[in-house]
C-alpha cells in the first residue's frame, strides 16, 4: 500500500478512513440527519478528502495543517470555522497546547486534532453506545459542538488538581521541616505549567463568548 492512499472500511454507521498518519471516522445522527467526521492526526491527504467533498476555504484547510495558528472563529455563508487552543500534558510532563479545529455547518460537524484524547474518548463513547450517541447528537450539530467543548474545557480541571497537590506537597516540605530540600527546580516547572495554562486558556474565553451569539446550527 502507499503511504499517501487512503482506505474506507464501512462498520455500521461508521466510516473510517486510514491514511499513513491520518484517521478519518465518521458517525451519522438519524434523528437530523448530519454527520460527525473526526480526523486524527490531519495530514494533506485528510485535507486532500474534504477539499474533495466540502467547500471549505482554502486558507481554513490550510490552517488545519498549521502547528501556531491562534485561537479564531471564521464566520461564513454556510458554515464556522474555529480554531480552540486546550491545555493538555505532553509527553515529557508539561503543560502543553493542543490544537482543535472544527467546522460546523448545517448538516455536519468535523473536529480536526492530533491526539486529543478527550475527542477520541467522545467519539469512541458515542460510535459505542447507542445513548451516548443520542444524548450527544440527537439535537443537531450546534448541541453537539456545546457538548464537546464543555468534555474539552472539563479535562483541564484535573490538571489544574494535579498542579495544585504538587504545589501543596511543595509547601510542605519546604515550610514542614527544619532542614528542607532544595526544591528550586520543582517550584519552576510548576509556575511554568501555571503560565502556560493560563496562557492557554485565557484566549478561549473570548472564542466562546462569540460563539455564544451565533446562530449556526
């Protein structure tokens, strides 16, 4: 097989497609009739797809590919597109930005991302069971947009409790004992994560509040 060919497996109302890095899955709502497609991991033959099957702007899909861009919404005709910046740990431990970029039209909803897990879990929970899949979709794309955003911005609560036990833990040994360690570099990587979740998650405020008066479902 190529690296750049993509294949379509059909699993019930499931389509996937899988490119070299690229996975392309697609859940349909019955009860209004729009689709949920949900890239991982978005390389230029996913692009290549929706380039084949939407009319999206092509500076939006070329935004998709793009590792900086900032946090927007791109109002049009026929559909949003917005760009969401979520806090998440990264490999080494820190805090880091993961990317989500979505579009939302009448009759569907797509979420482009690099492994987000709260994404994949929301996916994977709906694709699964038949009321999740309703409790999510069953009230057209918009309600299905409010509700993976509100998943997205409730994964950093249990970061902002991990920062806030190791600060805590911090304090006590060095404010608890007589002799206390030399936790200089510790206290460090903790205001860092602190900045950069802040930094992370201040932009989104003003995304949201837009997205609050449009009328997009």
């Amino acid at each position: 097989m190529h690296n750049n060919q993509l294949i379509y497996v059909k699993q019930g109302t499931t389509i996937t497609a899988m490119g070299k890095d690229a996975k392309i899955e697609k859940l349909k709502s019955k009860e209004h009739g729009f689709n949920w497609l949900a890239i991982n991991n978005p390389n230029e033959d996913s692009i290549a797809y929706l380039k084949r099957h939407y009319k999206f702007h092509p500076l939006d899909l070329e935004d998709c590919l793009s590792e900086t861009q900032r946090s927007k919404i791109d109002e049009y005709d026929d559909y949003l597109f917005i760009v969401l910046h979520i806090p998440v740990r990264g490999r080494k431990g820190q805090i880091k930005s993961s990317e989500i970029n979505i579009f939302i039209g009448k009759n569907y909803l797509l979420t482009l991302h690099e492994d987000d897990q709260t994404i994949s879990k929301d996916f994977e929970r709906c694709r699964q069971k038949k009321k999740i899949r309703e409790q999510y979709m069953d009230k057209g794309p918009g309600y299905l947009l409010y509700m993976i955003i509100d998943d997205l911005f409730e994964s950093g609560f249990p970061l902002m409790d991990e920062i806030s036990k190791q600060i805590n833990e911090m304090e006590k040994e060095v404010f608890g004992t007589d002799r206390s360690k030399d936790r200089l570099k510790d206290i460090l990587l903790a205001k860092k994560d602190l900045i950069n979740f802040r930094r992370i998650i201040m932009p989104q405020r003003a995304i949201i509040a837009q997205l609050e008066h449009k009328n997009k479902k």
